[in-house]
C-alpha cells in the first residue's frame, strides 16, 4: 500500500484521494509514462538516421500522402503524452463511481502507447528503405 501523510491526502480534492492510494492505477500510470519514454528515446537515437522528410502517412495502396521534415515524428509521443494525461484525468474523476471503467481507462492509455510504437517503427522503417 502507498503511504502518504495525511495532511496530504486531506488536501486533495474528494474525487482524487480514491485514486492515489490505488496502486494499480499508480502501476498503469508508471507503465503507460515508461512506453511514452521508450517511445522519445527510440526517435532520438535514430533521428539522424532519418531523411530530411519523411513519409508521416500512408493511404490504403501504401503510398505515402504526407510528407514532412523529420522532426515531425516526434508528434507521436507527444500525442501518446497527451492521451496519457487526458485518460488519467479521467481515471480520477471517474473511479469512485466506476473503478473498472477507470482501470479500463488506465488501460487503454497503455495500448495506445504501444499503437504509437507500431506508428513510429512503421514510419522509420519506410523511411530507411526509400
């Protein structure tokens, strides 16, 4: 169990003292922040490998309909930030009345981190074999 001291808990708002004792959510949000970090990581070491533009996405032939400079790929992660944050607002104003819809939240901030993953490595690859 998390401890923290009282006088902080009391100082929280109603709707988030649920919330931060909960380790689980606490393990989510960790889990979900770490992905979001492998993310900026993996596009920093491999930045300067990229073109100068880079194939951003693609239409249902596979030919690539957005073009943009290679700093662009780094929207990616910060897309997954803020489907972290936005999914994590939402977990604490909604647990007390639905802890596994907050969860399935949490979750889901998870899974898209890894769908932004598969984007990224997408992105990287084509861009590599051109």
């Amino acid at each position: 169990m998390l401890y923290l001291s009282p006088s902080f808990l009391d100082r929280l708002p109603e709707w988030l003292r649920a919330v931060v004792r909960d380790r689980y959510v606490w393990a989510m949000l960790i889990v979900a922040l770490f992905v979001n970090l492998g993310l900026y990581a993996f596009l920093l070491f491999i930045a300067d490998q990229l073109p100068q533009f880079v194939s951003m996405h693609f239409d249902a032939l596979g030919v690539a309909d957005r073009i943009e400079e290679r700093g662009a790929v780094f929207t990616l992660p910060q897309i997954g930030l803020l489907v972290i944050l936005f999914n994590f607002a939402l977990v604490g104003l909604g647990y007390k009345k639905e802890p596994l819809a907050a969860y399935l939240l949490a979750g889901m901030a998870i899974a898209v981190q890894f769908l932004l993953w598969f984007a990224a490595v997408g992105i990287v690859r084509a861009a590599l074999l051109i």
